[in-house]
C-alpha cells in the first residue's frame, strides 16, 4: 500500500482462508486494492448500492460453490467494509441492508 491509497476500515466481517477459497479471496483482495487506489469497478465485479446509502456498492466475489458479496461505502479518504456475506439470492436480504445502513450512520458520526 502506498502513501497515496486510501485505506480500509472494517465495520463486520473479514476476507480470510477458509470461508474464502484461496481464488476467492486473492479476486477479493484484487478488487479491494483497485479501490484503495481510488478505481471505480463496474458490472460484473461490483453494483450500486443505493438502497443502503449514497456512495454504498457491493463487491462481488464468485467462489467454488458461493458468491461472496463485500459491501462498502467509499468516503472520501477510506473504503468502509460495512459487511462480507456468502450471498444464496439474487435479493440481498432487508436485514443486511439495515444493518449496513447502521453501521455506516456509525462511521459517519
């Protein structure tokens, strides 16, 4: 990580061996270190989150036999981990979004 690159803080969750296959996880640390330099992703590796707040996103990670979701919300100085899921639906769940929305009035405060 350079001087430049914004760094990350996790609110909930980790990118680790296991849950993550090693495959998975080296694309997560991939697109996470895309971020920290200030890229944006689009489709398919990454999609607005507008139903969690302004600025929130939604990585996506295929693994062997899940989809590992990283949600994040990019401020201005830091990309914020709001939660990392092993995702079963097309429709991330009402309770994940709730909790990332407190989480991220929690960072923001």
């Amino acid at each position: 990580m350079s001087e430049y690159d914004k760094p990350l803080v996790w609110m909930q969750g980790e990118v680790k061996t296991p849950p993550f296959s090693a495959d998975a996880r080296v694309k997560a640390g991939f697109l996470l270190g895309r971020l920290q330099k200030g890229e944006l992703i689009d489709m398919p590796d990454s999609r607005p989150m507008p139903s969690i707040g302004k600025n929130c996103h939604e990585l996506r990670v295929n693994d062997v036999h899940k989809t590992w979701r990283i949600i994040y919300y990019m401020d201005d100085d830091a990309i914020v981990l709001l939660e990392v899921l092993a995702k079963k639906t097309q429709k991330t769940p009402q309770e994940v979004i709730e909790i990332c929305k407190k989480r991220l009035v929690r960072y923001k405060q």
